[in-house]
C-alpha cells in the first residue's frame, strides 16, 4: 500500500473510531433505568448520585404548586414517594390524582425525589378512577 493511501485509511479509521465512542459514551450517558418505588428503596444510599427514572401512581390529593415547584407524593402497593418536580417542560395535561407518573432526576439524601423531567401516562388511569368510585365525568 502506498504511503498516501496508507494515510488516508488511518486517518478514516481514526474518525470512525471516534465517532463511535463518541455515540457509545452520549448514549451510556443519557440512559437511566425505569425503576419503581418499591426498589428505590431497595438500594438504599448507593441512588444518591444516579440519574433514575422512578414510576409510581399519584396519590389523590398530594398535588401542591409550590411558584415553580410542583410538589406530589407517588406510590406503588402501599410504599410512597415524595416528588418535587422543578423542571422547566409545562406539566403534562395528563397529570392528575391517579394517574401513573414517570419522574426522571436524582433522590435526595432528605428523602424527596428531585424531577426534573416528568411524564403522565393515561392508558389506565380512567380505570383507577373508575375503580377507586371517582366520576372523571368521561363517557
């Protein structure tokens, strides 16, 4: 092989090599696990300093807006969570007592789960509601 292609195929293996770790690392970085209340706990103090996704069900009530701050409690079977989300995004119109949230930022060393993105899900939400004797007033 020539000298000049020689340099050419380096050089092209050194980009593609970097572009690679480049999209590895980004992508390692901006993964974070869907977790639920229950196993949170469960880990104990070593979620202090980890991005986490927690899922919980609101609880009815718990919803207070603090200026910026949105302050709600989450559960799942019996175990709850308090949630304070200050994230820049609007809430989801989906947000609501009942409805199953997704919060994704880090958890205090207080206790209080700090948001800083959030996600409502609705699918079975109307079935809680329904469940739980609440008239949502739809259908």
């Amino acid at each position: 092989m020539k000298p000049k292609q020689l340099k050419f195929v380096v050089g092209a293996l050194v980009i593609v090599l970097t572009l690679t770790w480049l999209g590895f690392s980004g992508f390692k970085e901006s993964a974070s696990y869907y977790i639920t209340v229950q196993e949170l706990y469960a880990m104990k103090d070593s979620v202090h300093e980890k991005r986490l996704r927690v899922a919980g069900d609101v609880v009815p009530g718990s919803i207070v807006r603090d200026g910026k701050a949105v302050r709600f409690v989450i559960n799942q079977e019996a175990t709850t969570l308090p949630v304070t989300y200050v994230g820049t995004d609007p809430l989801p119109d989906t947000f609501r007592d009942y409805a199953q949230a997704v919060v994704d930022g880090q958890y205090g060393t207080d206790g209080v789960f700090v948001a800083k993105a959030m996600q409502a899900k609705c699918a079975s939400k109307y079935e809680k509601e329904t469940g739980a004797g609440v008239n949502t007033g739809k259908y």
